[in-house]
C-alpha cells in the first residue's frame, strides 16, 4: 500500500501507553514523516518516567515532556469549579477539562516545531476526538489532524498488541489491570473490561488515589478550605499554589476514602458509557465552595448562576472550553464569586464528605439578629401575613373561580 503524502511532521499528544506507541510507530511508517512526541504533565506521577526515551525508541525525532500543572489548577479546573460544574449531576468532568489544555500546548510545540499535522490517539467512538480537535481548530483553523482509529483496520486491543509484536514495540499490556485509565490532579479515571458489564462491581484493586471507606481512619478529619473571590487559597490556613493546594486535598481525601463514583454517563457522540472514577480533592474542594457561597451569595445571584451550571457543564464534557459562549458564562460565573471569601470547615470520615462549618468575616449575608428563633428587635413577624396573602393571590382567584364554576 502507497504511502500516505502531504505531511512533513507530526506532533503527537503522547502518553507512553499502547495506543499511543503503536500510532507513534505507525505514523512514521503511514506518512513517512517526523514525529514529535509530546506528554503533558497534568500530575500523573510516575507514568511519565522515562516517556522522552520511550518516545525515542520507538520511532520519535524527540520527546518531550511539559509541565502544565500549575496552568491546570489555576486556568482550567478552578474556573469550572466556580461554576460548581458537575456533569450529569456526578462527573467532576476531570478528564474534559484537561483535553482544551492537552490541545493547546500540543499547538503551542507545533508551531515552535514548524509541524503542519497534530495526532492524538482518541477512538472515533469517544469524547476526546471532539474536544482534542475542536481546540487544535481554535488555534489554526488549517491544521492538518490525524486521527489514526479512524483511519486504521485495527479494531481492537488484540489487534495492537498484535500489531506491537510485528514492530517489536515494548507496551505495557497487563493482563492484571486490563481496564484504561487517565489521570491528573484531579481524578483518576477508569473505562473497559470489566466495567463494560453495568452491573459488575468494579474491583477493589483498580483504586488507586482512595482508599476503601470501610478501611479508612476509625476518627473523622476535619479540614478547613479558605476561598477568596470563589477559588480555594489556603488548606488549614496554610496559603498554597493552585496546583499544591490541590494535591493536598487528594491526600487528605484519599486516605478517608472520598471522591468514589461509579456512574453511566451520556457520551456526546450518543452512546452511554460507564466510567469509574476517583476525585477526592475535587469533592472536597466543592463541597467547601458550596459552604463559603452559601455563607456569602446572593439568593438571586445564587439561582441565576445555579440555573446554568448543567449548561456551562454540558460546554465542558463536550469539548467547548474555547468556545465563545463558554467565555462568556464564565464572565458571568467569575462576577458572581466577587464576595465569595471565607473559610469551609469540612468533616471527613469513611467516604463521606460534608460541611460542618462556614464563615465569613468580610461577606457574610447571615446575620443572627435577623435568623435567630429567640426573641429579635428587628423583624416584625406580623409583617408576613401581607406577604403570603400578596404571594398567594393568583391561588386564591383560581379558588374564587372554581367555587363559582360549580
């Protein structure tokens, strides 16, 4: 078979995992072409040892590591947790949110490198293809993508392994932990095998960040998350970066057992598909910002922001972040969080997260002589019979016209 022509060289989002070994092969030997091997460190550990040398071996011209940590934390996940965005109500959209940054420093190499093609190693039945190729778009509207799964007649795992051995490709291929995973400061994420069967209970040893909930501390921890205009700025009083605050959070909630679910999400391409996931900073993080904005927002601030959140969230797992309606929410989202400065006092004990505590000394909206059930000097109670009657005005016509219909 001829050659594929008209690309002179590639970056490819590289992870170091079977997919992306094997395309990293196949573009050299399809396309003829110099392939530039890219991973983005979002915070998974040790998976990146060795990737630049891996790379290398297996056909790149370089390899190249880039740490987006801090950028993570600070430009993408805290936004979005000022909109409280959660996916369906449970998905902390920790893999979505990486993909617009994985994309934008892939175009970032590219045209430092003079690249005229990008490659990532999403499935075309997938998320990821979407929000990968949308964001390569928004920097360069005449990048050349490679998708290689829709591109290739390999259709399965067995089919790469396969593939591997013909090309002497070392991978890892565990037969012991045969199920994908992503991770990043946020989550650990988990698909495949096993979890392909709904009512399968996933595996004790796929967890990696928590553990499990029966076997956490026998005491609860509390743990206190300061916020200033709606991000989180300090763990227990000590002022940490985004980045560090964040990997703090996922070993306090780590060893309480926090952040587990376990859910079937609607893809964007139109399929359901069960994930499991692992968020434990991420779940505290929330459930703190909820109690600082509860303590400080207004209550028609709260319920307009409120009403858009599935939206902003739907923006996100579908791949939107650059776009321009998502901006546009987030300068609403980030004009409601101007008050939201306080501190959340969270309780943590055996996989439950829930506040026990919030206060604010500049912004608070909760003043005692007005709430209080003691007695008060400063609200007329008799003052709320006009208002229920006003309220229920539009009820009691429609009384008043069904007694006289009879």
């Amino acid at each position: 078979m001829a050659k594929k022509t008209g690309v002179k060289k590639v970056v490819l989002a590289y992870s170091g995992g079977l997919d992306t070994s094997i395309i990293l092969k196949w573009l050299t030997e399809e396309y003829d072409t110099e392939v530039i091997a890219y991973s983005a460190d979002l915070g998974q550990g040790e998976e990146l040892d060795h990737i630049p040398e891996k790379a290398k071996a297996t056909g790149a011209s370089k390899g190249i590591i880039v740490d987006l940590k801090e950028e993570f934390a600070r430009d993408f996940v805290f936004p979005m947790f000022r909109a409280n965005a959660i996916y369906e109500g449970r998905y902390f959209l920790g893999t979505s949110i990486a993909r617009p940054l994985i994309a934008k420093a892939q175009m970032e190499i590219a045209k430092q490198e003079g690249a005229d093609a990008v490659s990532h190693g999403a499935t075309g039945k997938g998320n990821d293809q979407v929000r990968f190729e949308i964001g390569y778009y928004h920097f360069d509207p005449a990048i050349k993508v490679i998708a290689p799964w829709r591109e290739w007649s390999m259709k399965s795992r067995t089919d790469l392994e396969n593939y591997a051995k013909k090309h002497g490709i070392p991978v890892p291929t565990s037969k012991r932990f045969p199920w994908s995973s992503d991770r990043n400061l946020l989550h650990i994420s988990f698909e495949g095998d096993i979890l392909e069967n709904p009512w399968a209970e996933a595996p004790e040893e796929m967890y990696v960040l928590t553990v499990r909930p029966e076997d956490a501390p026998d005491q609860p921890e509390y743990v206190e998350v300061t916020f200033e205009k709606g991000d989180a700025v300090a763990v227990n009083g000590e002022r940490l970066s985004p980045a560090n605050l964040l990997a703090k959070l996922n070993t306090i909630g780590g060893r309480h057992g926090i952040g587990r679910v376990d859910l079937l999400e609607n893809r964007y391409v139109g399929m359901k598909s069960r994930g499991v996931y692992e968020t434990p900073g991420g779940t505290i993080l929330e459930e703190a910002h909820r109690a600082v904005e509860s303590i400080t927002m207004d209550r028609e601030v709260m319920h307009l922001r409120d009403s858009l959140v599935s939206r902003y969230a739907d923006m996100v797992y579908n791949g939107y972040w650059f776009a321009p309606e998502r901006r546009v929410l987030q300068a609403l989202i980030d004009e409601s969080q101007t008050t939201v400065n306080g501190i959340a006092r969270i309780k943590l004990y055996k996989g439950h997260c829930r506040v026990v505590g919030r206060d604010s000394s500049s912004d608070s909206l909760f003043n005692v002589d007005f709430a209080t059930f003691e007695k008060d000097d400063v609200y007329n109670q008799a003052d709320a019979e006009g208002f229920i009657k006003l309220n229920a005005l539009r009820l009691r016509i429609a009384a008043i016209q069904r007694a006289n219909s009879k």
